[in-house]
C-alpha cells in the first residue's frame, strides 16, 4: 500500500528500512521502497483469482514499480512511459486530480483502496473504467501525453440522501412559514382605529 513509514514496537532489519527513531517507546523506520501516491506502470499481469494475486504480491521477485496485477486486461496496448511525469494537483476525501505525462500509454496507479461503490474516475472529462490493481488499489488506463485525471466519490445513496435532506429542509422551512403567516399578517397589517 506504498506506507512510507512503519511504526512498530518491536526493531526490525529488513532491507530497505532505513531506522529513523528507535527507543524503548518503539521504532520508527522509512520504507526506502515506498512508491509515490500515483504511478505509472508499462506493464500488467492479468489474475483474476485474488488468492493468486495475493501470493505474486508476497513474492520478492514482484515489482509493483514496473508490473500492476489486475483482475482483469485493460484493453490497451501499454509502453514505453519513459519519461513520464505525475502530479496530484488536488487531493480531498471525495476528489482527487492529477496531471499526467507520458510518451506512451501506461496503467496509472493510485494507491487508494479500490471501493467501486461510488468511485468514478474521468480522463480529461471523459468518464474510464477504474482497475482493481494490486489486490488492493486502484488504477486508470492513461493515453500517452498530457492528461487531466480526477477521481470522484459520488455514490448513489449519497446523492438520494442528499436530495432527501434538502426536501426535507425545504419542508420544515414552508411548514414554518404556514404556522407564523397569521402571526406576520397581524403584525403587518395596520389596525383600524375609530374614525367617529
């Protein structure tokens, strides 16, 4: 899941664990092989089975800054993306843009849990299918070139319960105004004194 640091009680000397805080409170290591929070990768494994998928992450051989597994092809051609340049250039719980910048198409991969119950993701607006990459993450075919990649939480129950709310509001607000208008017309209309 790309943690950059690791915090632990116990010491460890795994490679690429660089020791940043011991003491007897506990440790604090950096991951020296932490992956950005988005990536490009010119290459994919397709494995659908998730047992298979997890054990081909557990291998040491296994290479998620080159390889993504996904459960199933994006159905491109990927490679080379020499040269290429990644930006998160807005980060929120419910949207998350990039800038990307490549010379061939490659699997950009986010390292956010995959949730497809409300996630969408666009490609300079226009709407791509999210890839369950890595198990756990998710991931975007991106064309070679400039690209605007944004990431959306908008689930439907959101969206009823939102709608829900504002008629509910609105309801409250007009019941309101019926039971204070004889009150308002009282207060607002002048009374009629005797004239004679």
């Amino acid at each position: 899941l790309n943690t950059k640091y690791l915090v632990t009680r116990q010491r460890l000397s795994d490679v690429g664990l660089t020791p940043v805080l011991e003491s007897e409170q506990g440790n604090v290591y950096r991951n020296e092989a932490a992956l950005p929070r988005a990536f490009l990768v010119d290459s994919v494994a397709v494995v659908p089975e998730r047992e298979a998928a997890l054990a081909m992450l557990k291998d040491p051989s296994f290479n998620p800054a080159r390889v993504a597994l996904v459960e199933k092809s994006p159905g491109v051609a990927l490679g080379p993306i020499e040269g290429n340049s990644i930006a998160v250039t807005s980060y929120a719980p419910h949207q998350i843009d990039i800038e990307t910048e490549s010379d061939g198409a490659g699997l950009m991969v986010l390292s956010e849990v995959y949730y497809p119950a409300g996630w969408s993701a666009t490609i300079d607006g226009e709407a791509t299918e999210i890839f369950r990459t890595n198990y756990a993450l998710r991931s975007v075919a991106v064309p070679p070139g400039h690209h605007d990649v944004s990431f959306r939480f908008e689930p439907a129950s959101f969206s009823l319960g939102h709608t829900i709310s504002r008629f509910a509001s609105a309801l409250v607000v007009l019941t309101f105004l019926v039971a204070a208008l004889p009150r308002l017309k009282s207060v607002l209309m002048p009374v009629r004194g005797d004239d004679g």
